[in-house]
C-alpha cells in the first residue's frame, strides 16, 4: 500500500519499523508503539461505527495520559480532525470554541464531568462524549465510557481514506485574545513543523514516507521528555517528532509541574532530551538543583530544548553550571507558523533571539512589502509548509496569511530587525508591544532584565493607559519563596540593563503570576489584575 503524509501514515511506518519499543509512557502506562497503535485503530473503528468519520473535528479535553495519543491517532487513521482542548476552560469558554469549532465528538477527562455535563445541551453539532475514567452511573446516553467503546473496535483498521490534505487542528492559547483553530494539512505540518522526518537524524527532509522504514531502527532511540502538557501545540509537536523517529517519549502524569518531579523522571527513565517553555519553567527546574547538589546526577539528558517563551541568557548560564554537559536547544515556533528556526540573543544585543536567514524566512512591512536593509523592522515572517489558515475566520486568516511578490506568507505578530550582518532580530509579539511616548517597548526584553532581580520568582510586564504618555509599562511581579522584594534594589537593575523609557513605572505584587498549563503568560489576566489593584510604593516595599 502506497503511503501519504498522513500522520498516521507516518506513524504506521513507524510502528512497522521498531513494533515493539517503548513509544510512550506516563505514570504507570506504558504503551510500545504497536500496542499504541492497536489502541488507536480500535477507538478509530469504534468511532465510525458512531458515524465520526472525514472532516469531523474531534476535542481531546484530557490531562496527560496515553488516551490523548490514541485519541489523537485514532482520529488521523479515520480522517476525522483532532483538535486540543485547554483543560483550564470552564464551561463559557468551552461552550465558545466547541460551538466555533462545530465540535462532532470530544475526549474528555472524567475531572471535567461537571463542565462538559454542562455544556453538551448547549453546543447542537456535539452528539457523542468519551469519558476516561471510572465508570459511573447516570450519565447521559451520548456520554459513553471511553475503554468500553474502545474494546468494541478491531484492533486493524483498514479501509481508510486518507490524504496529505487531511487537517490537524490546533487551537492556539488565547492568552492575548480568543482561541482560533489553526488548519495545518498533514503534510505541511510534518514539512513546516515536524523537522520532515530529518530532525534527528541530521538530514534534509524525507521525500517519500517510507524512508522511515530504513532511518528509524538505524537511529538513536533518544527518550524524550515533555515538560508541558500534550494538549500545547509546543509539546505535542515535540512529541510528534520524537514518535516519528522511533524515539520513546515520557510525560508528567500529574497535574501540576513539580521540578522536583521532573528531575526524578530524569532519572528513572534516563531520559536523553528535555524541553520546557521558557523561564516558567526553566527556573524552578534550576532552583531544585541549587537546592538540592548531587541529588541529581543527570548523565544521560544531553540535550536541554527551550520553545514557545524566553529562556533567558543569564538562567541558561546558571543551568550549565549546575550541568555543564548540556546542549541547550534554543528554538523558537508559532501555532500559524511552524517552526521558524533556532538561535541565540548576543549578550550585549536587543531582542530576545537572532535567526540567520533562509529563503522561506522574511521580514515584512505593514504595508506588504519584503524589506532586506540593515535597520529595518517589521514583521517576521514564513512562507512554504503552512496552515489553510483559522477555522471558520476568514477575516482573521486574510490578515494571517498574505500575498507578497507572488507568495503565500504568514505574518508571526513577532516583530524583527534586520541587522547588520543580515540576522533577524527578534524583537517581541507586536500584538504586546506597548508605545510609551512614541517609543516601543517589548515586553519580553523588560520581563528578562527583571528576572535578573533575585528575588522575582515570576513577572509579566504590560502596557497601561496614561494621561501622558499614552501607555505606560507596569511589572506584575511573583516574589520567590523566603525573599524581600525591595523595589529600588529592583530599580536599579532594571535601570543597569534597560534605557530610561523601559522601565517598569509601577510594579504589582501578586501570590501567583498567571500563566497557560504550558507556561506561557496571560496578558489579559496581568491587565485585569493592575485594574484592581494598587501598585507597590517606597513604603510598602
């Protein structure tokens, strides 16, 4: 049978190269990928003979766990469209994107029983419920028990259409606004945002998908970690890869991200790559080991990957003295975009990262046109392998997603300046950049020099109306555990490594700085909390 770059035809070349190593595991599951990929084909056959078929989207609303892979290969193997469901929605927001989405069927997670239970009556298009769980009594009958419905299926699927055309969606975070789905055609995903099937083994993309045949059992079976949750675009991709190159991939089977825990999944599975979200994560991971010299020996991680936030220069500094071995894994990757590239910030530079250039790579004015002289500053930008575009937003993807010069490009929303050796500067999300006083400011640059202040645990920086400067820049700050906060001590080192119009005006104490499950922050959440609240002063300092 002649093979697409349908991911589950990708991941059924997979299975047949390397049946029986270790593909996934999380707490006591622990699945090979032929066991895997039985599961998946039994919950695709049980769900066309419930009529979920071509073109369905399908929510997978789980915590960490091997049903959100099943579910989602089940879904590819069938045609039918996974789709992530944050696990932090409460009902109003669920009721919003599952109505948006048209949602046809939803993996769900029995902790959420009482908000899905909700919202079903409420969204026409949802007609069938899987519930992981223990079974209980009185559920509605489009509720069903995920692993009865499972066991009903035949563990070969066969008689499936497939294409490269088939969509896998993505819902980004709606931290700056409300969530979209991201349309990305299998194949353009694999080529945009999955490395081709070339990631791990140093090599230009595959050209046909049963080369994987001969890569995968040649190749090193490297075991992943993710320290983000499945249901984020930035771990599942990063799963996906590894999957493909016949890598066993390990996730947090808890709730919550413990750095301790980490650690010992470190340990106990040997794991070789670890990737995080930015200095969320980063620092309590860096902290344990401060805390905690030798517990940890970490001889087999080699390589420590970063994606989705800032990992600041002066954090990777202290991690490789904690384990000087490491790799570190820069990259940087947008749901609309795929993967854009790796790179470093030069320490006396601006910007948060540089990307050498590449011909699918551009800067973009607002006007749409490609700009190329050192100095200029727009938007960074892709084209090749990318999304159809938002589902059910034509507005919204007519604005994504331009002709410029005869070609298709994605417009980030990350503003770039092209320097002078030719690199991109990345500079931060234009959709945060705060104008103070006709001068931009970005929030990621502000919030890396804070975190330079020992005692700030967390920080999100924002802009804020202001009578005279239009916007002014104000920190939502998290203290670390057993630290005073001294705000002119904090001032001052903000103003050792930042011009003058930079500076934090007022700065917010909060117990928490809200962030996604992923680590990503809640923009909205930071302004909303300045609204109702007052900023710290001299004398409450």
């Amino acid at each position: 049978m002649k093979r697409t770059f349908n991911l589950a035809d990708i991941f059924e070349l997979v299975v047949q190269a390397v049946p029986d190593r270790t593909a996934f595991g999380c707490g006591d599951q622990k699945l090979s990928f032929k066991q895997l990929d039985e599961r998946a084909n039994q919950l695709g056959n049980a769900l066309r003979a419930r009529g979920i078929g071509r073109g369905d989207n399908v929510g997978i609303q789980l915590y960490n766990c091997a049903e959100y892979l099943e579910a989602f290969f089940a879904c590819s193997k069938i045609g039918a469209v996974p789709v992530n469901v944050n696990y932090r929605y409460v009902a109003d927001e669920l009721q919003g994107l599952f109505n948006s989405l048209d949602l046809r069927a939803l993996v769900y997670g029995a902790d959420f029983d009482a908000s899905v239970l909700e919202v079903m009556p409420r969204v026409p298009t949802l007609r069938l419920a899987l519930r992981v769980g223990t079974v209980r009594d009185g559920l509605p009958r489009s509720v069903q028990p995920y692993e009865s419905v499972l066991a009903e299926g035949a563990r070969e699927l066969t008689d499936a259409e497939r294409s490269d055309d088939d969509i896998f969606m993505l819902c980004t975070g709606g931290t700056t606004g409300l969530p979209k789905g991201v349309m990305w055609p299998h194949k353009s995903l694999f080529m945009g945002a999955l490395g081709g099937g070339g990631y791990y083994f140093r090599r230009p993309p595959i050209e046909t998908p049963e080369e994987l045949l001969q890569l995968v059992p040649n190749g090193p079976a490297l075991a992943y970690l993710a320290a983000a949750p499945l249901m984020h675009g930035a771990a599942m991709w990063a799963t996906l890869i590894s999957l493909f190159s016949g890598h066993p991939v390990y996730v947090n089977e808890r709730k919550n991200f413990d750095p301790v825990h980490m650690l010992d999944l470190i340990e106990h599975h040997q794991i070789n790559v670890m990737a995080v979200v930015g200095d969320a994560m980063a620092l309590p991971i860096i902290q344990a080991l401060e805390n905690n010299p030798g517990r940890w020996p970490l001889k087999s991680l080699m390589i420590f990957g970063n994606g989705g936030a800032v990992f600041s220069r002066h954090l990777q500094e202290r991690l490789l003295l904690q384990v000087p071995h490491l790799v570190l894994n820069n990259g940087m990757a947008s749901s609309e975009s795929g993967v854009l590239g790796g790179g470093e910030k030069t320490p006396e530079g601006e910007g948060f990262m540089r990307i050498a250039p590449r011909p699918d790579l551009s800067v973009i004015s607002e006007d749409l046109r490609i700009l190329s002289q050192p100095g200029e500053e727009g938007i960074l930008s892709r084209r090749g392998h990318m999304p159809l575009g938002y589902y059910g937003d034509p507005k919204k993807t007519a604005e994504t997603f331009v002709m410029v010069d005869g070609s298709r490009w994605v417009l980030t929303g990350d503003r770039a300046r092209i320097d002078t050796t030719g690199e991109y500067v990345v500079l931060g999300r234009g959709s945060q950049c705060i104008n103070t006083g006709g001068e931009k400011v970005y929030p990621e640059e502000v919030e890396e020099t804070a975190r330079r202040y020992p005692p700030v645990q967390d920080v999100v920086v924002v802009g804020v109306p202001d009578e005279r400067w239009g916007s002014k820049v104000v920190a939502v700050v998290q203290v670390q555990p057993g630290h005073e906060f001294d705000l002119q001590e904090f001032e001052k080192v903000c103003r050792s490594n930042l011009s003058g119009y930079k500076l934090p005006r007022a700065v917010y104490l909060a117990t928490e700085v809200r962030r996604s499950p992923a680590g990503k922050a809640d923009y909205r959440w930071a302004k909303a909390y300045v609204a109702g609240h007052e900023p710290l002063t001299a004398a409450t300092a």
